[in-house]
C-alpha cells in the first residue's frame, strides 16, 4: 500500500458511513488515559430522544458517564468513586453535575449514530486537546423536580440524589427560561463565623468545606469532517467524510456539608 493510502486509511478510521442509523447505536472505543492506562470508552446515540453518552472507567476505577441532551441543550456528568471503607465511606460515593449544553461541543446524535469502526484494536488519541474548564458548582438540584432541565437526570443522578450540583449562571438562565425556581437550593457560601474553607486545608472531618473533583473525557467525536468533491460538470459539492475527536477536562468546585464526602481532596 502506497504512502498515501496508509495516511488516508489512518485519518478515516472512524468514518460516517451512509446508512439509516438505528434508534440506539453502540460504539466502543479504545482510549489512552492521561496516566497511560488504557481504557474502553462506550459511546451510545439515541437518536429518537436525541441524545448521547460516553461512558469509561478511570484507572483508579471510578466510572465516569457523560451525557448530553440536545433536546433540553443540558449536559451530565456523573462518577461514581469507589469509597474509602477503612475511613468510613460507603462502597462508592456518586456525584452529578449539570450544566448548558454549548454549540459544537459534541456531534449530533444523528451522526453518532451512523459512526463505524474500521479498526477496533487501535488505540485513540484525540486530535485536539481542549482547554480546562473551571466551573463553580453554588447550587444543589432537587431530583424529583430535576425533569424540567432534562428528562435523563433522574436515571443518571439518582444514586448521586443529593450530590447534584449546578452553576449560578445556568441557573438564571433555566429561570429565564420559565424552570421553576423550586428546583435550585442555592448552597452556603459561609457559615456562621467564616468563610467555608478549602477541603484539602480542612483538618476536621466533620467540617463543612469547599470541594474540588476533576475528570477528563479523553476521547470524544466533537466536530463533522467535510470534504469536496466534483461531478462530471466540475460543479463541487460537501459532504461528511468522517469526524474530529477532542479531550476535554473539567474542574468542579462545590460545597460538601463534611469534608468526609471530599476524601480525594486533601494535601499531598
């Protein structure tokens, strides 16, 4: 094979296939971790409820779910961390945060759906390395009211129920919105003497404190790929030709009523 053609079947690995995509598809994805593991990434397109999560374990084996909403423009994260038994913990501690969904932050559901994988043994490496988001999570969401932000809350976020959170700017857009305030409880920025202290500065386990969580999508489809091509009269048309992938990382700081939910973060 010559040169080029082992560049072209590189670069269209994962290619968008013209086919009828089926109401729910599966792809599974080989994906190297910022540590070096590698791990399976499972990405699924709802295409009848317009919809798409990824999901993967991390090395430390916390799972990570990813979802987004296309139709509410609400996207999910949920990781259930395993717990810390001699220190208390129960087996594994859920957490879920919710927040807008941004234009071309990932491919339609439509086109997730018609992904093929030409080489599943290869191990994926995103094209491009997005920046780290930082997002101040100063609100709790009610889960038995959560549906009017998205229908996929309650299953995503129900072992977490307590533990979900959500930005003060998404929440005055949701207000504005018509959602019922009812949902949000804004959480406490200070206690009755002084401002809520960092967790990994907190000594006292039992003190309420300000928790960080990071987590990365390693690998995801993030844009359409177009190429050009020219009929018989040399007019030229476009058409999808495959897909580019991002990583993207995430930086949650949120209010925790103990340090003894924030374990992770601590001093090293």
């Amino acid at each position: 094979m010559s040169a080029p053609a082992r560049l072209l079947t590189r670069l269209f690995a994962l290619a968008l296939i013209v086919v009828a995509p089926a109401a729910g598809s599966e792809l599974r994805v080989r994906v190297r971790l910022a540590d070096g593991l590698v791990t399976e990434e499972v990405l699924e397109a709802d295409s009848e409820r317009d919809s798409i999560s990824l999901e993967f374990k991390q090395g430390d084996g916390t799972l990570v779910t990813f979802l987004a909403d296309f139709r509410q423009n609400v996207k999910i994260f949920r990781a259930l961390i395993l717990g810390e038994l001699e220190r208390g913990q129960n087996q594994y501690q859920a957490l879920c945060f919710v927040s807008r969904l941004n234009r071309n932050e990932i491919i339609p559901s439509e086109s997730m759906a018609r992904l093929r994988q030409k080489n599943p043994q290869a191990i994926r490496l995103a094209e491009e390395r997005r920046g780290l988001e930082q997002l101040t999570m100063s609100a709790a969401v009610n889960l038995s009211r959560a549906a009017q932000l998205s229908s996929h809350i309650h299953n995503m976020c129900s072992e977490a129920h307590d533990a979900i959170y959500t930005q003060e700017s998404d929440v005055k857009h949701w207000l504005d919105k018509g959602v019922d305030g009812s949902i949000f409880e804004v959480l406490p920025q200070k206690t009755e003497e002084l401002s809520v202290q960092a967790c990994h500065s907190t000594k006292d386990m039992w003190q309420p404190c300000l928790c960080r969580y990071s987590l990365r999508l390693e690998w995801y489809p993030c844009l359409l790929k177009y190429c050009r091509s020219r009929d018989t009269t040399g007019r030229g048309s476009s058409y999808k030709c495959g897909i580019k992938s991002c990583s993207k990382g995430y930086h949650f700081t949120y209010y925790v009523p103990q340090k003894q939910l924030c374990l992770w973060d601590e001093e090293t």
